[in-house]
C-alpha cells in the first residue's frame, strides 16, 4: 500500500485548496473500515492532528481549522480529502495524510501549502 498527497500549492490569504490522498494497493474493505487523518507540519513545529475522520464517518477538527476545512473520502477511489477554505498564512505546512488500519500504520509523503498574507 502506498499513499500518495497531491493538490497543495502557493495561495494568497483568503484562497482554496483541495488536498486528495490516494491510498494505492489497499482493498476496498480496509479502505471502508480504517480512520483517515490528515496532519500538517510547519518549519520548526512538531506535526499536529489537523483533521480525522473515523470509518463511522465521525470528523474531528482542530479547533483552528473548524468552520474552514473539510475532511471526506471517497471509497471507490480510495481516496481521501482535505477542502481547505480561507487560507491563511499560519495554515503553511507540510500535511501528510494518514491512514490507520487497526493493524498498520500508513503516511503519505507530504504535499506542501504555503499562504501568504
């Protein structure tokens, strides 16, 4: 299984972006029943939870993304999404997608978003 980020970007404060994660090789089933997160890392910052979305389709938020970014999936794609709206310039980072099966583990290489103000 590999999974590989895609969408991010330079954008000015107040723009979109649309992350996507395909998880490449994982069966539909897995797919279904594992927890999606994303998690971003800004230049000296440890990496930090900023989405997650349970197989139940429960969504968690970080409080500074709430009402801006919007976790989904697409199972048939086996694909994972981040819809990010009102960028701003604290929202720069590296954000990985993550995908817990219950038994493994997987991480995607990380795309990057950079805001500016």
């Amino acid at each position: 299984v590999q999974l590989q980020a895609s969408g991010g970007g330079s954008v000015q404060a107040g723009g979109f972006l649309k992350l996507s994660c395909k998880a490449s090789g994982m069966i539909l089933s897995t797919f279904i029943g594992s927890r999606m997160g994303w998690y971003r890392q800004a230049p000296g910052k440890q990496r930090e939870l900023v989405a997650d979305l349970t197989s139940g389709g429960a969504s968690n938020y970080q409080d500074s993304v709430k009402g801006r970014f919007t976790i989904s999936k697409n199972n048939g794609k086996r694909t994972v999404y981040l819809e990010m709206n009102s960028l701003e310039p604290d929202d720069t980072a590296v954000y990985y997608c993550n995908i817990e099966t219950g038994c493994r583990d997987y991480w995607g290489q990380g795309t990057l978003v950079t805001v500016s103000s």
